[in-house]
C-alpha cells in the first residue's frame, strides 16, 4: 500500500505529457553532457525514473538523452547513485533499439552488474548468453570471497532463468562449489565498520564481535540470512545471496547430477533404509560438486528452521524469519523431490514445524509450503495428508481473508497444485465457500486467479450452491467486514471509525434472530443447506404476507417446473409446496383465480406422478416421505377449492395407496416411511369423500386458522385427518359412494 504521497506523485508522474517529458530530457541531457554529478542531476534523474516506471505502456527516451544515459552509466567518475538511476531509467525503456551497451570491457563488478541488467532487460537470447559468459569469466577469475562477487550473482541469476543451456557444465561445477561454500564457510564474526579517517579512528579502537541469532544471543552455529550484527563481511552478503538464488539455481542443476538415482530406482531408493545411511554416512567432500551443493543446502535450511524458532527482538526481523521459513521448506521440497535421501532426514523436522505453525496464526503463509510437500512426498512420508488438507482450506481462508498476499498465495497455491491433489480433492471443493471469502475480500486481484480455478470446483453436487454463492458476493463482503469489525473492542477504534458512532450493522451481526442467516454466509464448508436457509426464510414471509403466493404465482411455477423431478428441490421444494397449498386460496388473497390453482395442480400433479412411476437407484435414491406426504396432502387442498379435480386427485392417492402397501415401497423407502405414505393416503381419501368437510378442514377461515387445529407447519392437519378417518371407518355406511 502506498501513501497519499507516494500516491499524488505517482498520479502526477502518469499524467505528464510528452511534451514535458521531452522538457526533461533536454534537462537531463545538459546536465549529463557537462558532467555536473550535484543534486540537480540527481534530481532530474529521480523524476525521470519515476516518470518512465510509473505507467504500464513503454515511454520513449530521445536518442540523446539515451545516449547519455549510457555513457554515464560506464563512466568510471560517475557517482554510485547516479549510476543505479541511470540503470533503472534505462531498464524501464527496453526492448530499445537505440541501445549500444556492452558488458565487455567493463572491469568493476558493480557497474558490470547494473550494465548487465540493462542488457538483461533487452530480451535478447544472443546477448542473454554473452553477459552471462561475461560475468561467469569475472567470477572464475577471482577468489571466492574477493570484493565485489556479490553483484554478479543476481545476474547469473537471470541468466539461468531466461537460457539455462548459457552455462556449460564446467562453468556450473565451478558455480556449485562457490555457492556450497558462500552457503557452509561465511564468516562467523561481524564486519569492520568503514573509517571516517579521523584522527582518532585506528584499527584497534573496535574490534568487531561475532555476529549474533534474532533474539540477542551470540551465535554458536554457521553464519545465515537471519545471523544480525552492525557490518557484514563480504563473504556474509555473498553467504546472503546465494541463498537467494538458491532454489532457482537447483531447478537449474535438475536431478541429473552423476550421484542422483535414475527413475526407474527412485521408489526402491525411497524405502531404502540403508541407502539412506549410506548418504548421510558419506563425506561431504567427496561427493561431486551438485551433490555437495545439494547437501550444504539441506543443512543451511534445516539451520534456519531452528533459528525462525526464536523469539526475534524487531519486528522487521520477525517479518524476516517468516520470509525465510518459506524459502526454506520450498528448498526443502526441491532437494527432496531431486534426490529422495534426502526425505527421511527431512521428515521429523517438517512433521515438528507443521505442529508448531498451526498454533502460531503469525506464521500462516510458512503452511502453505509445508502443505505444498506434503502434497509431493506423501505416500513416502506416511503423513495424514487429509488432516493437513482440512486444516489449511478450513481455518485459513475463514481467520485471515483479509490478508490480501495471502489471499494470492493461497489460491496460486490451490492452482498449482490441482494435478497433485488426487483422491483429496474432495476436500478443496467441499471447501469453495472459505475460499470465495478470498474472492469477496479481494475480488478485482482475484478474478482471474478465480475464473482458472472454478472449473476444478464445480461438481454436480455444488455447481448450484456455488451459483447461489457467486451471486452472494456483495452479501458476503458486508458479513465479513461485520464479523472483521466485531473481533475489534470499541477502544481498539479511533473516534472518527463510522462502525463506533453506527453500530446498528453489528447489532444485528450478534442479533440471535439473524444469526442462522450469518452463519449461513459464513460457512466454511459446502453443505447443500442453500436450498434449507432459503426455506425457512421463505416460509417465515409467506407467514407474514400469504399473498405472496399469488403475487409470485409464475415465479413459483417455474420452480417447481424447474426441478426435474421430487428429488431435486429438497427442503426448498417441501416449503414451497406446503405454502401453495397453504395460501393459494381466496380466503388469504381475493385475486387468487380457479385457473391458477388448475395450474399449480397440474405442476404438482406431474412430481407426483414420477414419484409413482421411478423406481430408486444409486444415481437416483428414493423420494423423501415427507415431500410425497406434502405434495399429496397440498394437491388434496387445491382439488378441495376446485372440486373438479377430486376424481383426478383420488386416484392418485388410491395409487399412492396400493404402492404404499406393495414390498417394493418397504424395501425402498423402509417400512415406517412406507406406513406414513400410506396413513396419509388413507387420511386424505376418506376426507375428501365429504367434500363440504374437507373444504373447511384444508381450507380454514382466517379466524378458525388462529389459533390452528394443528402445529406441525410443515406437512399437515395430524388432528384433524384423524379425527374424519374414525368418522368414517365408523359411519362408512352411511356415507354416500
């Protein structure tokens, strides 16, 4: 994030015409030409950077103005600073033609560093190759820890990355020894701070002490990134990037080093107790350069797990001990998948550090690695890979949504490892609701990271509650901005915070009344129960305006023409059945039509009808009881307040009947779900045979309705059905028909 400032000059830096721009090269250019290296140049160059690095588009430079830009980057008098503006001036403009840079004659190693990133910067495969040729024969030409090698290993670096085949195989032996040894060897005492040449300034005045851990103490081990003290030697900062380099640099080297098992013999050497042995026995030595490299590695990483353990005195070292951490199990992970000895030495440290990062929430980007080897190494790591799952897709995205480098790691993270999540999978889909917090948290750096992970997401069995969550978003960020604002005490806040001075949103975020809806949104886990919040919700409204149900009569038709069958609407599908049934009627809505009920009817009538036809499967299980006992007692209403339908309405349940009695509906639905069908079916025959009866039965007045005759509010008159069917087992001769 920047400041206002930094965001004021930035803006003003975009908005500079051409014209301006031509202004200041002009000034750049008399400057430069005279060799006037004071503030004035200094400042000039300052804006020039900024201007060119402040838009995506490439902004262009006169030929002049290059031209110079150049020559005082290889002029030998040109002050430092100067020098890296001119550089990065000149970075910001490539690919450019009007280019005439070359790194071979260039002898001081810093200013061979800033020409090489310049070239670098070109895009140039042909000069890709020569500038690394160029800083490789600066490198073998001088000791190891001879001055100014530390500013060309960042360019080896990049061109390793941009043309692997540049180095020849002596060139990268050579390159792996001096990296082990910048690694193993760096020196253990802290560096002699520069003389100002007073008079006074000898020598002997100081003598430096031994560089110390994070929390203060003197270090008793070799000399690392997270080592502190006031100087460093030069053998430290080259000890600091090659480190840096690291895990590039062995993807590099690859696992074809003479030592490294074939394929074919990596699975054997994996169970291999004795080839593990072997390895650690042998000396480090004489093991051929990759190898060496391999294993001085493995031991600065596992030195810095044990130092990301102390308790770090500045927060910027802190900051600096997670950095590391991360980079330390991807090395991990990189030496591990290149030579599988090295597993089992890696095994009980990333067990220990895994336990010990799930209860440090400050640590949580460190898991995202630790998971990611898990992922590659866990069949030979015999860890429960599950459990490691659950805990990153479940209590990350719903504790730290509000991290947006997280937020980005983590869904790279999924991306990248799609292809290696196998039979888990099942747990990163069940999981999209936590992840969608990222989306709404985060949504316009996420899109795209989003759009290319969805399509691993989505099933069958999600595809809908994910669109009904996409379509939540905006709900979702105000519910999570409510629960971010509520973990917050009131004396946390500063006066001018709104959610001090208007806390009815928070009110209603603790309010018992809502909390089923909050916590729906909140979710972390997909649980088809879209279709039962929505459900109860609706039931509740209906409750308060029955003559929704008329005013939504064609929206409500759609949904039940929509479902494709009583198996798919669920606890959805028996709300909205029981509340046509409940208030399709004129009693509760005087513009409610025979013609809307004939059609409600016949939509019901159709679900019904497939109940009686499909017989259950694995693909497709048998129809709930309680949704054939609503559509059964909500289409015996409806034909009571259009009494052309009985007959068709009497039928079906005769049916509904005889296939509640039949084996088949006992082995399918057991036999308590099959003797509530038929009950129902009974029930609801006998009372329409008094057509006067069933009319007040199913269709009360508003005042019989309170208070109700029944209290089950989802399924039917228990009371009332009862009270009619032993009146007319009783009287059943006297009844007509």
């Amino acid at each position: 994030m920047f400041t206002a400032g930094a965001e004021s000059l930035l803006r003003q830096a975009r908005e500079i015409r051409d014209e301006e721009l031509g202004r200041l090269c002009s000034r750049v250019c008399a400057l430069l030409g005279r060799e006037d290296w004071g503030p004035d140049a200094l400042d000039a160059l300052r804006r020039l950077f900024l201007i060119v690095s402040a838009t995506k588009h490439s902004r262009r430079l006169e030929q002049p103005c290059v031209e110079l830009l150049q020559a005082a980057l290889c002029l030998p008098t040109c002050p430092e600073q100067l020098q890296l503006l001119c550089a990065a001036a000149l970075r910001e403009v490539s690919p450019s033609r009007s280019l005439s840079l070359t790194c071979d004659r260039v002898q001081n190693t810093q200013q061979l560093g800033l020409v090489a990133s310049v070239l670098l910067a070109q895009g140039d495969r042909r000069q890709v190759g020569s500038v690394g040729q160029c800083a490789l024969r600066v490198l073998e030409s001088r000791q190891p820890e001879g001055p100014g090698l530390r500013h060309l290993l960042p360019v080896v670096s990049k061109v390793t990355n941009l043309a692997p085949e540049a180095l020849h195989e002596e060139q990268t032996n050579t390159l792996n020894r001096r990296l082990g040894d910048w690694l193993r060897h760096a020196s253990v005492q802290q560096g002699v701070a520069h003389s100002s040449g007073g008079f006074f300034s000898t020598p002997r005045a100081r003598q430096p002490g031994p560089v110390t851990e994070v929390d203060g103490a003197v270090a008793t081990d070799f000399f690392t990134v997270l080592s502190t003290g006031q100087h460093f030697t030069e053998d430290q900062w080259l000890n600091v990037q090659a480190f840096s380099m690291l895990r590039a640099w062995l993807l590099h080297g690859g696992p074809g080093g003479s030592s490294t098992p074939d394929a074919d013999d990596r699975s054997e050497l994996e169970g291999s107790t004795l080839s593990v042995l072997s390895a650690a026995s042998t000396a480090s030595h004489l093991l051929p350069p990759q190898e060496r490299l391999r294993e001085k590695a493995f031991e600065y990483c596992q030195r810095l797990i044990e130092q990301s353990n102390r308790r770090a005195l500045r927060k910027a070292d802190s900051e600096l001990q997670k950095a590391c951490l991360v980079e330390a199990v991807l090395v991990l992970d990189v030496l591990c998948r290149q030579d599988p000895s090295f597993l089992y030495r890696t095994l009980s440290c990333l067990r220990a550090l895994h336990a010990r990062l799930c209860g440090d929430p400050t640590c949580v980007r460190a898991l995202l690695p630790v998971a990611q080897f898990f992922l590659h190494h866990g069949e030979a790591a015999a860890v429960d890979a599950e459990a490691v799952y659950q805990h990153l897709c479940t209590r990350i995205p719903a504790e730290h949504f509000h991290s947006p480098l997280l937020a980005l790691e983590f869904v790279q993270f999924c991306r990248a490892s799609l292809p290696l999540f196998g039979r888990h999978l099942g747990v990163l889909r069940s999981s999209f609701p936590n992840l969608f917090k990222f989306l709404a948290w985060s949504s316009p750096p996420l899109t795209a990271e989003f759009v290319a992970l969805l399509p691993s997401l989505v099933d069958a069995g999600t595809a809908v509650e994910m669109l009904d969550l996409l379509l939540d978003l905006p709900c979702l960020t105000a519910a999570l901005d409510l629960q971010l604002r509520s973990s917050q005490a009131a004396s946390e806040k500063p006066l001018w915070d709104v959610s001090v001075r208007a806390a009815g949103c928070l009110e209603a975020f603790r309010d018992p009344q809502y909390q089923a809806l909050f916590q729906h949104l909140l979710r972390a886990k997909a649980s088809g129960t879209t279709e039962r919040v929505l459900s109860s919700q609706f039931l509740a409204l209906c409750t308060r305006r029955p003559s929704l149900v008329v005013e939504q009569a064609k929206e409500l038709l759609e949904f039940v023409g929509s479902l494709g069958g009583p198996h798919g609407g669920g606890h959805m599908l028996t709300s909205v059945v029981w509340a046509i049934g409940e208030y399709l009627s004129v009693s509760w809505d005087r513009r409610c039509t025979v013609e809307q009920i004939n059609k409600f009817f016949e939509a019901l009538e159709a679900l019904l009808f497939e109940v009686t036809q499909s017989r259950p499967s694995a693909a497709l299980p048998a129809c709930p009881p309680q949704v054939i006992t609503v559509l059964m007692t909500t289409l015996t209403k409806l034909a009571s307040r259009s009494q052309d339908l009985i007959p068709r309405v009497s039928l079906f349940l005769s049916k509904m009947r005889t296939l509640a009695q039949s084996p088949a509906a006992g082995s399918a639905h057991g036999e308590e779900d099959a003797r509530a069908v038929l009950t129902r079916a009974t029930e609801l025959l006998n009372l329409l045979k008094m057509p006067s009866v069933a009319q007040f039965v199913l269709t009360p007045s508003v005042e019989v309705s309170e208070p109700r005759y029944h209290r089950d509010t989802n399924t039917a008159l228990p009371l009332a059905l009862s009270t009619v069917s032993r009146l007319v087992e009783r009287d059943a001769g006297l009844l007509p028909g």
